[in-house]
C-alpha cells in the first residue's frame, strides 16, 4: 500500500506548477500498479502451466507438452527387406545341400578299359556323367596312385591337341591325370567322371569319401 501525501498552495501562481505534478505524480503510480498486475498476471500462468505439466500429462516433449502417447516406432525398412532376402538365400543354401553327394566305400581295381591303358588298373568312383560332378575326394590306397577325371564327351574336334581317354574309339573325354605320388590324402576335384589309377597289372585296393554336387 503507497500512500502519498500532497502539499499543494493554491495562493500563488505555482498552482499550475503544483498541478503539473500532481498529473505526473497520479501518471506514475498508476503505471507502477499495472506494472505490478502484470508481474503477478504472468507468475501465475507460469505456476498454473507448470502444474498442468505434471498432472494432465506424463510425456514431455522438449520444453512442451506432447499432444497425446508416443506412437509405436515402425520397424525399419531395412530390417524387413533383409528378412525377405534372408528367404530366398535360406531356400538356395537348402537346395544345394539337397544336390550334393557324399559317397563313401572301397574299391578293387580292374584293368583300365580304356584304350593305349591295357597294362593299367582303374577304379571308377564317380561314373561318367553328362552332368558335372564338382567336389571333394578323400582316399586311402593299397599303393601309391594316380588321381583321374574326365572331362566330356568331346564333340568332333576337340580332342585335338590334348590327352584323351576313350574306352572305343569314338567317345572321347579330355583326360585330367595327376600324379600325388602317395596312398593317401585329398583332391579338390571338377569332372564328368572321377577315378583312380596306377600303371600296373596288379590290383590295388582304395577306400575313398567323395562329397560333390552336380
């Protein structure tokens, strides 16, 4: 509360003066009372804002109130175009476990039938095939042996100038032929057909594990 008190001396010309300041006097109070109003206006809204911050909503988003509960995140595009790419992998990686082949067994040679290897013992493990075979030999000989695949059958032509194997004459397959110089071991292999062979009469014995797809 302000209390003003005013001396004012209507004898004289100064009563204009006085009355001067009495108009600014009553001007400025009346600006300090609604300057105050207006402070006291605006802490109020601010407590009312704050309080309707905590008891109408629990979700703050920065310094406002969110319209309503944060909506459920999507799943990422990503995400679900790598699962449907996931399907079809999955379906290939099945599929060419189903083609691939593992055999196992053992093996008595007999004399080679093809032709110039008359003096020569084969065993056949993968016959031939118009399909080829791709994989993996594992083998454990009598003696040591020659690891054989076949490549074919040619067509006219193109058994011209490299090392053929023919049982008649007529079908002819381009000859892989590698000498490990051992009994044992593995051969990463790629043919219509897979054998092994020595350069002798005698038969010899093999026990072999081939996996391969066609």
């Amino acid at each position: 509360m302000i209390t003003i008190i005013f001396y004012i001396d209507f004898t004289s010309s100064s009563f204009m003066t006085s009355k001067l300041v009495l108009t600014i006097l009553l001007s400025s109070v009346l600006m300090l009372s609604v300057a105050t109003m207006a402070i006291q206006t605006a802490d109020a809204a601010k407590a009312s804002g704050s309080h309707n911050l905590k008891v109408r909503s629990k979700n703050v988003c920065g310094d406002r109130l969110c319209s309503g509960p944060a909506a459920p995140q999507a799943q990422p595009k990503m995400m679900k175009e790598e699962k449907m790419m996931k399907q079809p992998m999955v379906k290939e990686q099945m599929t060419a476990m189903h083609a691939m082949q593992t055999k196992t067994g053992t093996l008595t040679s007999v004399q080679d039938p093809g032709q110039g290897h008359e003096s020569h013992q084969l065993a056949i493990i993968l016959p031939p095939s118009d399909k080829v075979y791709k994989g993996i030999l594992s083998y454990s000989a009598s003696e040591n042996i020659q690891l054989v695949a076949l490549h074919g059958p040619l067509a006219p032509g193109e058994d011209a100038g490299q090392a053929i194997w023919t049982p008649d004459g007529e079908t002819k397959f381009a000859l892989t032929f590698v000498d490990p110089k051992n009994s044992m071991g593995t051969w990463a292999f790629s043919g219509n057909a897979l054998a092994v062979h020595t350069m002798k009469t005698t038969p010899f014995q093999v026990s072999y594990s081939v996996v391969a797809s066609q």
